[in-house]
C-alpha cells in the first residue's frame, strides 16, 4: 500500500448558501462550529502535497467559494503539480477566477437555477479549452433544468435512506483517501460530518497527514473490520448507502 493516499478531501469551509434539506450542514444533523481554513492550516498540508502530489478535491460539508481565498489555494496546489477537483453550487463561482487558477475538475451540483447558468457560464469562459472538465449533478427529487450542451458530463443521483442497516464489501476509500476538515481534523469517512470516525488532528505539532495515514490505529481498525466482513460494527457503515458505489469508484467523487 501506498505510504500516502491517493486523494485528499479539503473542506476548506463548513458554511454553506443553501439551505438544502438533505444537507447535515444546515439541516441540523451537523453539530459542528461553523469556520474557515486557516492559511497556516493550508500551508501545513500544501508543504505535504509539494512531496506526495495527492489529487485534492474541495468538496466535504461547505460552499468552497465562500472561502475568501478559495481560487489562490487551488492554485497554489496546481502549482505544486496536484490535480485538483472543486464541487460547488455555482451560486458564487467566478469563471474567470475559475480558469486563471488552473483547476482540473469541476462539478457543479445543479441545486437551483443559478447553478445551470454557472455550467453555462463556466462553458462560454472555458471555450475551445479542454480544462476545467466540467461536470453537472442532479439530485432525484430536485427540478431538473435538463442538460446543457457542451459539458463533459452530467450526473443524477439518489436519494438515499441512511437509517437502512447494510453490510457491504471492503470500502477501497480506507486505502486511497483521507478527509480534512476546516479547522484540521482528519476522518475515515467522507461522510462523516460530526467525526465519529475521527483519526487525527493536524493543528497538532507534529502530527501529518503521512502519519496518520501510515500509523494510526483506529484506520488500521476499521481496515480490519471491513476485510472480516464486519463493517457492519462501525455505525456510519453500517449506514452507508454509497458503500457498495465507494468500494468500486471511491476516487470518483460524491
């Protein structure tokens, strides 16, 4: 196994200018303080990616342009040679920002109008380039806008009910990622916004994404668990509904 994940989810903030209801970050279920990444944090984990090169992906429980410094830290990651994915709704994305930062990937989550104009907008800014690729998600249950002609790829996905009891195979994001939150703690789980699978904190002195990767024993655990056939014993996998969709293409995105 590789001594440093493939990908790493930032949240560089946990705010959010929706409010939609399935959301754990405004709809209650989401207990934690709400605030932004800090420079010293971001330069901590940048000094990281300058070595190991992970792909970076901006997504978690927060509007990544509602960061103020949201188009220099992609940048500053494309300049250190990662790929980097951002997700957003589009309410805020500035595509000319968007396209002098050099960002890979990008997945607009078509929750309202102002989201297709921002695939829109993204698409007349990116012109005859090939980059940023451009993806637009639907969720089942929304107004859907229909497709726009010209982007790479659009996504309509289901709602799922997590109170559902499953077990499923071993979880390939254990062994190619970890996630970040904004003020530094670092989870197993991508969907895991109150940090029950919490591993480490890296406002901590001393304590690294690569060590926590290659040393922490609670990762080791759930590793363990989920190759026993077990997962079922860790509560959030218990009720995961994109387990089975994760273990195939967790490096995909959400």
């Amino acid at each position: 196994m590789r001594n440093f994940p493939e990908t790493i989810d930032l949240e560089l903030t946990n705010k959010c200018n929706l409010k939609c209801p399935f959301c754990p970050t405004v709809n209650g279920l989401s207990t934690r303080r709400k605030g932004d990444m800090s420079q010293a944090l971001f330069l901590k984990i940048l000094h990281e990616c300058m070595q190991y090169k992970p792909y970076v992906r901006l997504i978690r429980f927060g509007e990544p342009t509602l960061h103020p410094y949201w188009d220099t830290i992609i940048g500053m990651l494309v300049d250190v040679g990662c790929r980097v994915r951002m997700n957003s709704n589009g309410i805020k994305l500035d595509p000319d920002k968007v396209m002098k930062s050099g960002l890979h990937d990008l997945k607009i989550s078509v929750h309202s109008q102002a989201g297709y104009n921002a695939v829109r907008d993204m698409l007349e800014a990116r012109g005859g380039l090939d980059y940023p690729r451009i993806e637009m998600a639907y969720l089942q249950g929304e107004q859907d806008f229909g497709d726009v002609e010209g982007v790479d790829l659009v996504t309509r996905n289901p709602m799922y009910d997590l109170s559902e009891e499953r077990v499923h195979p071993p979880c390939k994001e254990l062994y190619n990622k970890l996630n970040v939150d904004w003020d530094g703690i670092v989870t197993a789980c991508c969907s895991d916004y109150n940090r029950e699978m919490r591993l480490g904190n890296l406002t901590r002195r001393g304590e690294t994404l690569h060590s926590i990767w290659t040393t922490s024993i609670q990762l080791r655990g759930y590793r363990t668990l989920h190759e026993h056939g077990r997962s079922n014993e860790i509560p959030l996998c218990r009720r995961c509904s994109r387990s089975e969709h994760s273990s195939v293409k967790a490096a995909e995105g959400q």
